[in-house]
C-alpha cells in the first residue's frame, strides 16, 4: 500500500512527474528508432539467422532486438560503453588523466567524459562495418555497393551517438543512470513476447526446466537485493565548534559503504568486453582465408563453452567492480572532507590515518560484494553446465534478471530519495 501512496505523491508533484514523464518519453522514442531498419532490409531473414546464433542471439537481446531488425540504432550503446571503458583504464595508466578526473572537480570529469564522446565515432563506425560485412558474407543480407556501405555505416554511426545523447539526457534530466536505464528498456521490450512464446510453445517434457528457472530466477532477485541494500556503516563523530553565540558538532552519525557500489556498471561492462572476441571471431569466420576461418571457428566454439564463458564472465565482473569503485570511490578525498568538517572516525587519526582505514575497510567489503555478484551473475550458466537440462534462455534470463533488478532497485531508491527530499522541504 505504501508503495502506491509514493506513486500518488510522485504524479502530484509536478517535479518528479516532469522527470518520469520525460524518462517515459526518451524510452518511447528509443523503442521507435530500434523498429526503424536500414533501407533495403529483409527482416524475415535476419530472424531465422539470430536464430540460430547464440552469441547474436545475447547481443540483439540488450538492445531489445534491434540488431535483428538491423534498426538505425542496432549496436545499441556497446560502442560508447566500449569508449567509456577505453578511457577509465587510460586514467589508471596516465597519471595526467588521473589527475585531470580526480583533481579538477566537475571541470576535469567532464573533459574526461567528453573523450569518451569522441572516441564513441570511430569505435561505432568500426563495430558499424564489421557487422554489415559479416551480415553479407553470412548471405543474410545483399551485397552493399560503397555509396550503401558508407551511406549505412554513417546512418549506423549517427544511432549509437544520438542513444548516447538519450542516456545522458536521462542522466541529467531524469532519474537513473541513463545507460542503464536504456539497456534495461532492451530487455524488458522483448519480455511480452518471450512470454507468449513460452505459453505457446509450452512442452510438458520440460517441466523441470522451467520450474529450475523459475527457482533460480528468485534466488538471483533476493542476492541482488540483499547485495545491493547491504551496507557497512563506520561511526563519524564531529568535534565541537563554537561560531559566534552558536555551537555546532558535537553529533555522531555513520558513513555508509555498499557492500557493491558499483551497482549494475560492472555487469554491463563485462558483457561488452565478453562478447568484444566473439563478434571479431565471428567476423574473421566468413572470411576467405581456411586458416584464419579455422582459428575464429575454434575460438567462437571455446568461448561458446558454457565453462568458459561462465569462468570469464565470473572473472570479469568481478575485476570491474573493483576497477569501477577505484575509478569513482576515494578514499583519501573523503578522509579530507571528513577533516576539513571537524568529522573524525573513533580511534583513527584524521588525515592519512583514516584515509588508509576507509582504504582497508572498502576492499575488505567489497571483496565480499564483488565476490557475490559475480557468483549470482554466473549461477545460471553453472546450472546450465552442471545439469545441462537448461537451455541457452535460462543463461540469457539469469544476466538480464541481473541487471533489471539492479536497475529498477537504483531508480526506486533514487525516487525514494527525491520524496525524502522533498519532506523535509516541508518544515
């Protein structure tokens, strides 16, 4: 019942409702331009193709089918990912950027995030060409000429930088990462169908199949709950300050550390690395030459294993939450804000002191956080290899489910947040 009381709250505020109605309408114009395909497209084919391949099969999947219908926007946000990725591990390499992130402000991340625009182009052309000439060689779509070739390419291009544009409109004006919140849209968008499907095609010899989905699918919602709630609060006490006939400090209060406070960003990080090989070997295996075709179709087959996959998804997610949370996390910049406020933790000297507890006590926490999301992000493909009576859906269920719930646990907390704001508006 509370829950509908803050929906009621959220339409009477004209503030909030703006937010939700102009989130709302970003999404539907996303979904618009994923159903807009390419001149001279035979979308019947492309199905029966994605059909029949499980790595496009994941790909078209987070961007909520658009790939199959070789959409203007088919290659959905993955080039910018890839960029914004690129450039985060540039930081950690070049103390200059590290620097100009950490050091400058807003003015710093901000030339630092306008990189990652620029580097979207080139990526989004090459990704662009790569998928066109595989989709040829493939025999699923014609022969392009240069003028069509370069004519998609740049139509192909203009898609992924104007959903890039969306997602930080969602950012800024919204409510939500709005890279996350468009990926999310990706997924729920085919929801309706693969429900109609199942019930359509519903065989009773696979019963247990779907009840193991179904089981697992509500052990992975209550792990990310748990995992994105869960907090490690360290006591702050501030000391007393006397300012004219006035007292402040003197309180104590708790600094909060997630126990992941990378959230979704390391899933959706990893899945753009994982399936970075599987589209370049997919791409070499139409080409001409029997030995490299040989190479890319061994590789496509080691990483299609579901071990493989599951270890190096495992790996991966876990090394980006660690690699997220250095990037944004600073546990020395907190450590100085605490002294510049009078605020001190029990026991820890101010300054360096505490800036190395913070340290020890974050990676202690999020060992354990990076260790169980990466365990709930794999569960599915472990049962897939253990038992193999799961199919490649419940693989594709299990990541998805992953990434909506953290998503929508980010918005609702984001929401909550603005309604408490506004309470205290109030007084």
């Amino acid at each position: 019942m509370k829950v509908f009381q803050k929906l009621i709250v959220i339409f009477k505020d004209k503030q909030l409702r703006n937010k939700v109605l102009f989130v709302l309408g970003v999404l539907a114009c996303y979904r618009l331009l994923s159903n807009i395909p390419l001149p001279g497209v035979n979308t019947d084919t492309l199905k029966n193709f994605f059909g029949q391949s499980q790595f496009l099969g994941l790909l078209n999947l987070f961007v909520g089918g658009a790939l199959s219908r070789l959409s203007v926007v088919m290659l959905g946000l993955s080039p910018y990912i890839t960029a914004t990725i690129i450039i985060q591990l540039l930081t950690m390499i070049f103390p200059q950027l590290e620097k100009m992130y950490k050091e400058e402000g807003e003015a710093g991340r901000s030339k630092v995030t306008q990189y990652g625009r620029y580097l979207t182009v080139p990526l989004a052309m090459l990704q662009g060409y790569g998928m066109l000439v595989l989709f040829q060689r493939q025999g699923v779509i014609a022969h392009l000429s240069s003028l069509q070739l370069l004519t998609s390419i740049v139509i192909i291009t203009g898609g992924s930088l104007l959903l890039m544009w969306l997602g930080e409109l969602i950012t800024e004006k919204g409510i939500g990462n709005g890279v996350s919140i468009l990926i999310f849209a990706g997924i729920v968008a085919s929801t309706p169908a693969e429900i109609r499907q199942l019930i359509v095609s519903w065989d009773n010899s696979k019963f247990f199949s779907y009840l193991a989905f179904f089981v697992i699918s509500l052990i992975i919602i209550a792990g990310v709950v748990l995992i994105t709630e869960a907090k490690r609060n360290i006591p702050v006490s501030y000391a007393k300050r006397i300012r004219g006939n006035r007292m402040y400090g003197g309180v104590s209060t708790y600094l909060p550390i997630n126990l992941n406070p990378a959230g979704v960003i390391p899933i959706i990080f990893a899945l753009s690395i994982l399936l970075l090989p599987t589209m370049l070997a997919s791409f070499l295996n139409a080409g001409v030459n029997p030995t490299i075709s040989a190479i890319a179709q061994a590789v496509v087959s080691f990483l299609q294993n579901p071990w493989v996959h599951g270890g190096l998804f495992f790996t991966l997610v876990f090394a980006f939450t660690f690699f997220y949370t250095a990037v944004t996390f600073d546990p020395k910049s907190i450590a100085n804000n605490l002294q510049k406020v009078g605020g001190f933790v029990p026991g820890i000297r101010p300054g360096e002191k505490t800036a190395s507890f913070l340290h020890k006590i974050l990676y202690r926490v999020l060992f354990v956080g990076a260790l169980s999301l990466a365990t709930i992000a794999v569960l599915p493909s472990i049962v897939q290899g253990a038992t193999g009576v799961v199919a490649f859906e419940f693989l594709i269920g299990g990541t998805a489910l992953l990434i909506v719930v953290s998503v929508v646990l980010e918005i609702w907390r984001q929401v909550k947040s603005q309604l408490e704001m506004r309470e205290y508006e109030g007084f």
